[in-house]
C-alpha cells in the first residue's frame, strides 16, 4: 500500500489514525505500506522533510514516511491528490497497479465510512479474487508539480 499525503493539506490531516490502523491490520499479514509526500516544498514549507519528520512524531506513524523531493515517484503513479491511495501486487514478476483512489469514502467523519475502497482492495486481493472496485477519485489537495 502506498499512500501520497502532504503535512500542509487539511483532508490529509484527517487520516493519520486511518493510515497507522491500515499500516497495523496488514503488516502482520506480509503486506506493507508507506506514505510518501511529494509536494512542492517552495509553495509548501510545511512539507519541508523536517517538517515530515516532526509530523511523523507527533502522529506516531507505525509506517516509514517518504520524502519525494524530486517529486518523480509522484510523476512515476500518476498521483494527483492528498490523499491518493495505490495497492500494488505482484503478478508473473511484475508489479501492477490493482488499486487507486481514496482510501475510504468519507475523510471528515470515520465513524461513518461506509466504503473502505483500499483495505477492501487488499482483502479481495489476499483471498485470491478479482477487485469489486479498482479506481475511485481520490479527494484532497492537489500535488503541484514543478516544472
């Protein structure tokens, strides 16, 4: 699982719990997952890796947390938001793409998420069948790209 956050936006800033309850349901399960931030750090000092490590601290993030400071990995998905959630898994050697979008359907009130779009992906992947849903849109801030 891989999941591109930002310390600056504030619908990333509602998941933090979210993402160390996913990181601690899967990793005894083999699965891994880290955060990666690439947002533009000039427009954003918040997200600056100092600032990320501060973050990580504070929230008592279970999961590594990634700096993408040339914002290639970003680029490399495709990620558009924060946060944009990817399921990757492995097939025939290679590593595919079986899910992206939100992480779940409601990032102001988890206690009323009905759709929990990556951790149903990865529960339909680990039992062997084929994804009910493998793309949502995924809500939040945009990442902007330098040129």
């Amino acid at each position: 699982m891989i999941v591109f956050t930002s310390n600056h936006c504030p619908f990333a800033k509602l998941y933090p719990q979210r993402l160390n309850a996913l990181n601690a349901k899967y990793k005894s399960l083999g699965v891994p997952f880290i955060a990666i931030s690439s947002t533009d750090t000039v427009s954003y000092e918040e997200d600056t890796y100092e600032m990320m490590v501060a973050k990580a601290a504070k929230e008592h993030f279970n999961f590594p947390y990634l700096y993408d400071g040339a914002q290639t990995v970003a680029k490399d998905f495709a990620a558009q938001r924060t946060p944009h959630a990817f399921f990757i898994w492995r097939e025939n050697g290679s590593w595919i793409i079986k899910y992206q979008g939100a992480i779940d359907d409601n990032g102001a009130h988890p206690e009323l998420v009905e759709k929990h779009y990556l951790s149903d992906a990865v529960d339909e992947l680990l039992a062997g069948k084929e994804l009910s849903i493998k793309e949502t849109r995924s809500v939040g801030c945009q990442i902007y790209f330098r040129k």
